[in-house]
C-alpha cells in the first residue's frame, strides 16, 4: 500500500499558499512592500506561497492584517496542513510486551512490512535482523549527537571570538533590520506628503496639534530589547531665525518612554538618529510618536 502522507501535506501546504497568494494579489502589494510589515523576508514569503512550507500561524495572522484579510478564513487550511506536517511528532506506538513463556516479542507490523519477512521466517535470523537495526539506530543517534555538539561548539567558539572584536552577535546570528514606513502606520491629525529622498518617496508632515501621533505597530519574536533608529527631516529654526534641534514624544506599549531628539539637517535633508533602545514584549507591539517641540518630519523607524 502506498503511504500518502508526504502527497497530502504538500497538497495542504500548497493550497494553504495558494489561498494566502490570492490575497496579495488581490491587494496589490508586491513582496518587497509586504515584507516591510512582515517580520520575514521575501524570500521565506515567497516560500510560503509556493506551499514549500508551512506558514507559522503567527505570520499567517500578521499577513491578513497587512493585507486587510480575515485570519479566520484561513485557520482550517493551516490546521490541515500544521497536522501534516512532519514537524509535529506523532505519538509512539506503545511497545509490544514479551510473551510469559519468554519468546522473543512479535516484531511490530510496521516493522515486519518495512522488512516484508516472508511467513515462516527464522526466529533466530529475525533476532539478527532486530540485532542490526538496533545497533545502526544507536549508531545514527551518536552521530547525529556528535554532529550537534560539534555545531554547538563551533557556534560556541565564533560567539567568544566575536566577542573579543566587540561585536554584538546573537548565537543564531545578527539580528536582521527591518524598516517600518511612516506612511503605513495608524496616523491621526497629520499629514501624509510626498518628499524627495524618502525611502517611499512619501513622509509624515504636520504633526503640530496636541492629538497628532503616527503609531507603529511591529512584531517581536522575542521580548527583550531593541536599537531602535528614525529616519527624518528636520528644518525647524529658533526665534531667531537660526537652525534648531526638535523633538517628539514616545511611548512604547502606551508606556511613556525618553522623547526622540532631532538634530537640524534642513527640509528635504533625511538622517537616521543614533539608535536608541526600546523594550518589546512576544508578539505584536506598537510604538507612538506624538507632537514634541519644534517641527520634524517622520520617513519611519529601523529596528534591529
């Protein structure tokens, strides 16, 4: 009997793809767009669309929010393919108990179809069989253990080595930037203008009213801390008509947080501030920037 297992999970996994690149489509966003609010890349996207793999629930949740779709519409699709894929482990049968009268144990019938012993096969040439296949499954394990604590030690050694240049590394690796357009956040009282040298070609202006704010929300993987950079234009000038540094209030997860300093660079004129650190939580956050002093233009914000 052929075992269908491995053409069912591609199946659901490709139409669970199908079904979430019919929804890009729909909304006209391209990959490179999608994944600027996406904590993947365009890459691992387009991955999950060809059903190469299965989605994440979470980026399946975090994709119809982009794209202004309906995670429930999706849920029995990524529940078929999540139970198919080989990444959940099944339950192990239980083992087979040794007969009273001290016979060797009936082979499992997974086993014995894997093996296709004919009726009528040896009892002591099976005991062999059973003999080889144990000791080659123990041999896999300690390889495969050795190939790990090789890796370990490897990802042990390049991290004390990393360290001793005063490099900041994570032991998977860097963790990548991602930047998160102004003109895509939650806005209220601003205005959204188009502005030569933006990364869009599109920046937040006029955040000069007692209500005004641009509220991003982003997606951690993990809490824990993060650089955070703002990429903006600041033309304002003093009362004497000279170049001024502005500023904007911020709050992270609606806690008050150290106000964003702007130092002047003229309009038109985009800069990344130094990184400062703000504090995530697992899972969707949102960061606000709200009217401070003087007057600064917002491109958007670059976490790493």
């Amino acid at each position: 009997m052929t075992d269908s297992g491995p053409s069912d999970r591609l199946a659901a996994q490709r139409q669970l793809g199908a079904a979430l690149r019919a929804l890009q489509h729909r909304s006209g966003r391209t990959l490179r767009e999608l994944e600027k609010q996406v904590p993947v890349s365009d890459s691992s996207l387009s991955r999950y669309f060809r059903g190469d793999a299965v989605v994440p629930w979470a980026v399946v949740v975090e994709i119809c929010r982009a794209l202004n779709g309906d995670p429930s519409e999706f849920r029995s699709l990524w529940e078929t393919a999540s139970a198919l894929s080989p990444e959940r482990p099944a339950v192990p049968p239980a083992p087979a108990s040794a007969p009273e009268d001290g016979s060797p144990a009936a082979a499992p019938v997974a086993f014995r179809q894997r093996l296709r012993l004919p009726a009528g096969y040896p009892r002591s040439r099976l005991r062999a069989v059973a003999v080889v296949v144990s000791a080659v499954a123990v041999g896999a394990c300690l390889v495969a253990y050795g190939v790990r604590f090789a890796a370990e030690s490897m990802n042990s050694d390049a991290s004390r080595a990393s360290s001793g240049q005063g490099a900041q590394r994570q032991d998977s690796g860097e963790r990548r930037a991602v930047f998160h357009e102004a003109e895509k956040a939650r806005i209220n009282q601003v205005t959204i203008r188009d502005a030569v040298g933006a990364r869009s070609g599109k920046a937040i202006a006029r955040m000069d009213y007692r209500d005004s704010f641009v509220e991003f929300t982003v997606v951690a993987a993990s809490a824990g801390p993060r650089a955070m950079s703002v990429r903006y234009s600041n033309g304002s000038q003093d009362d004497a008509g000279g170049p001024s540094c502005a500023s904007h209030s911020l709050s992270v997860n609606g806690v008050v947080a150290n106000p964003v300093h702007y130092s002047y660079t003229g309009w038109e004129n985009w800069r990344k501030t130094e990184p400062v650190t703000v504090v995530l939580r697992e899972g969707r956050n949102t960061i606000r920037f709200s009217r401070g002093d003087l007057f600064t233009e917002l491109d958007g914000i670059e976490l790493a």
